[in-house]
C-alpha cells in the first residue's frame, strides 16, 4: 500500500511519521527505510532525513504485515472488522479508509478492547447503523477476564454512572445522583480458570463510556489487566498490562423497509483465547 504526504514545513522525517502514520507501529519506520520504501520526492531516504516545505513524502507498507484488524465481513454498504488489542480507534479507521477509500464509523471501542466494529460504506448505510444502535436494534456480547469470580454466577447489574470527562474515566454509584445516567450489565460466567480468574460473557443493556470495565471493579471484579479500574498489585503479579476485554458477538435487526434487512439474522461472531492461561 502507499500514502502520500506533502511537507509543509521543514522537519524531521521521524517528526512526520509519528505525526500522519499513527496507524503503524513506530519501528516500522527503520524497517521501512532501509527496504527503500520510504521516499522524498522520489529518493529512498534514511530515518534521520530532514524535510522540507514542498517535500512530497511516499510510504510504502504492506497490508497484511501492519493492518490493525482482520476483515471478518464486507458488501456494498457496510464491513465488519476485528480489531487488535492496542489499535486505536483513529489508527484502525485510518488504515480501512486507505484499503477501501470512504468510510463512516458507527461505534467505538477503547484502544486496549479488542474485537468487532462495524463501519459503513456509504451515508445510507450510515444512518441505518446509527439508527440500529439508537433504537437498541443491535446486539453486543463480550468476553471479558476478571479478577475473582462471580457469586451469583449471572446477574444484571443496574447502577448509575457519572462521567468524569477532565480525568477520563467515570464513577458508579449505587443509587441516583446529579447528573447520573443508569448503567445496566448483563453477565454470564463462562469459566472458572481456577488462578483466581473466570472468563464472564457480558451484554450491555447500556452503551456507556468504560460501561463493562468500570462496572465490573465497581461490583468487585476488576478486568484483569485493566490500568485505570482494575487492581495495580494484581495486574503486576499476572503480568497483564492491557485490559483482557474482547467484542466477540454483534448483530442487527434492522426495520423490514430497510435498505439493510438483507442482514437481519446474521451473525458476526469470532472465538477469542485471549484469557488462556499463558
């Protein structure tokens, strides 16, 4: 694959790529250079180039080395990817917007969550998906790893959440207050790992910002791995550093007049081993 960036003042060609090709992993640069798939105005170039105003910078890079995702479905108007754990957002729809030109997010997930997103293709499609999400017309299950396990072994938990957008993260609490929006989960407990962890299936019944992380530690089964809910001493014994949390079920139902109906009943499932005792 290739993009292209035009200079538009003078800087370092590392100041530039970290800068416009978030989307690849920073080492990629040193690799690319010397395999001369980086050029300035059509010269392969060292890692230490210096650039100036008016420089046309080309990054050639393979797809299936550094894409951020697996495909795992794509039509005329909508394509589903899985996501790799420590891709951003911004990173993941950066790169499918250079492999398929225009494409409009519906949904989000956190860096660190891995999984299923859906992206449409064209306006329409947009709109159907938006509205599917609004409407509660779509369907999304987790796998999640958690510290402890859960006594009951399923319930559905209702709190209240306030989002605490200067520290970037939320709060939960167990009764109303000011400002709270109601938080509902759903949980299932899949496996005893028997280490002092179990795997937990986990449906929202809310779409929350950090809803299953934060809601989760709140009832006293923090995510393994998890750096801002879970428990610091715990992750460091474990060796986890990124939040063991995984989109592995999404489908739609979508109104028969509908220009997406062709999708209702189809699922888009993956199996995660995420939380396999390594």
């Amino acid at each position: 694959m290739l993009k292209k960036v035009k200079v538009t003042k003078s800087e370092s060609l590392k100041t530039l790529f970290f800068r416009e090709f978030t989307f690849l992993p920073f080492f990629a640069m040193e690799k690319l250079c010397d395999k001369k798939d980086i050029k300035v105005n059509g010269i392969p170039v060292k890692k230490d180039a210096q650039l100036k105003a008016g420089d046309e910078v080309w990054v050639y890079f393979s797809q299936e080395k550094y894409a951020p995702y697996t495909l795992v479905y794509e039509d005329e108007n909508i394509l589903v990817a899985d996501k790799k754990r420590g891709a951003s957002f911004e990173n993941l729809t950066e790169f499918l917007s250079l492999v398929y030109g225009k494409i409009y997010p519906v949904h989000r997930l956190d860096t660190n969550t891995a999984g299923l997103m859906a992206y449409a293709k064209n306006p329409v499609a947009e709109q159907e998906l938006l509205t599917a999400f609004r409407e509660k017309r779509s369907q999304k299950r987790y796998l999640c790893r958690v510290f402890g396990v859960p006594n009951p072994p399923s319930a559905t938990l209702l709190d209240y959440l306030i989002k605490d957008d200067k520290k970037g993260l939320v709060r939960i609490y167990s009764t109303p207050q000011k400002g709270a929006l109601s938080v509902m989960t759903e949980y299932r407990l899949v496996e005893d790992l028997k280490d002092g962890t179990s795997v937990l299936s986990v449906t929202l019944h809310t779409g929350r910002t950090h809803q299953i992380r934060a809601h989760l530690a709140y009832h006293g089964y923090p995510l393994v791995g998890d750096g801002k809910y879970g428990n610091g001493e715990k992750n460091r014994a474990y060796n986890r550093e990124k939040q063991e949390l995984s989109s592995v079920y999404l489908a739609f139902s979508f109104l028969p007049e509908s220009p997406l109906s062709y999708l209702n009943g189809k699922i888009f499932e993956k199996q995660e081993r995420f939380f396999a005792k390594e």
